[in-house]
C-alpha cells in the first residue's frame, strides 16, 4: 500500500480542514521561498509579500497543485517566480504612473546610492521562462526533471530552455559588467 508521505500528506490533510497541516507546509518552504524571490522582486522588503501571496495562490489553486516525489516546493518556486514577476511590473508600472506628476525638489532617497548589481539586474531583464528555469535549475538546485515536472513541460523541454538563459543570462551579465553594472 502506498502511503502517502511530506507535503502531500500534509496537503491532504490541510485540504480536508486542517490548519496545522498548512502551517507545516509553509514552515516547511517559505523561508527558502523568501530567499526564493528576494532576487527577483523590486525591492527585498516584497519578498515576504510575495511569499504571502504564493500561499494564498497555492490555496486558491488547492486541487491542482503538482507535487515533484510528494514535494510541493518546486510547484511553490515556480509561482514564486511568477508572482515576483507580477510584482515587478507592477511597480514599473506603477513607478510610471507617477512620473506623470511633477515633483517639486525631492530629497535624495539615500538607497538611491546602492545598485543591486549586475547579476541581479541580468537575471531580473530575462524573460519570465527563462527566469523560471534558471531559478528552478541553477539556483534552487533541482535537476532538470524535476523542473520539468513542476512546469509542466519535457525534460527535453527544460534542457533547452535552460542553456538558452544562461546563453542569454551570460550575454546580458557581460553587456551590464561592461556598462558599470546596470541594464
């Protein structure tokens, strides 16, 4: 008999009314899910915001979440992803609304001084695919086949993506390095 073991069964459980069963499941993966999106979000104060809001998508979505070897985590990353990419467009947009305003001798924002880097800036200008596959492989460590799973997609599929974003994710690193770290 095959018995139902980690996220899974806690999922089950927490699908079926138990509140304790969900708290394990986000004790268990939203302190790597903020280090996750810290990253890839416009400001790393969003991060447990984004985090906030996988678990609500993951609730939302209850019934059909794929778990990877009863793991919900690459399901959660995955949307991670996806909601820290939600996240950044809004505040561009955002940011653009309220250029329209004028502004009358601002003060200088001292975090204005602070570049978050070439690496992060390379990685946050790629595609949202490639975002998703590069974070998925490179940097949470799962193997191409378990990426593939919580994308949905063939290994094959993974295999590909990925060494098209380093390609890309190499490109614009170097393009950023050579213009003094910003895209």
């Amino acid at each position: 008999m095959d018995q139902v073991t980690g996220d899974r069964a806690d999922w089950l459980l927490a699908v079926a009314g138990d509140g304790r069963a969900f708290g394990r499941v986000f004790d268990r993966h939203a302190p790597r899910l903020v280090r996750h999106v810290a990253g890839l979000v416009p400001a790393s104060a969003d991060a447990d915001d984004a985090v906030a809001i996988v678990f609500m998508e993951a609730w939302r979505h209850r019934d059909r979440v794929r778990f990877v070897d009863d793991s919900l985590l690459p399901w959660l990353l995955v949307t991670a992803t996806n909601t820290a990419h939600n996240l950044t467009r809004s505040a561009r947009r955002h940011r653009q609304f309220l250029s329209r305003f004028p502004v009358d001798d601002p003060a200088p924002d001292p975090a204005d001084r602070f570049t978050e880097g070439a690496a992060s800036a390379a990685l946050r200008s790629l595609s949202r695919t490639d975002q998703q596959v590069l974070t998925l492989c490179v940097l949470e460590g799962l193997s191409e086949r378990e990426a593939a799973v919580a994308l949905g997609v063939p290994p094959g599929t993974v295999k590909s993506r990925l060494h098209r974003a380093k390609a890309r994710l190499h490109q614009r690193y170097t393009t950023a390095e050579t213009l003094g770290g910003t895209l």
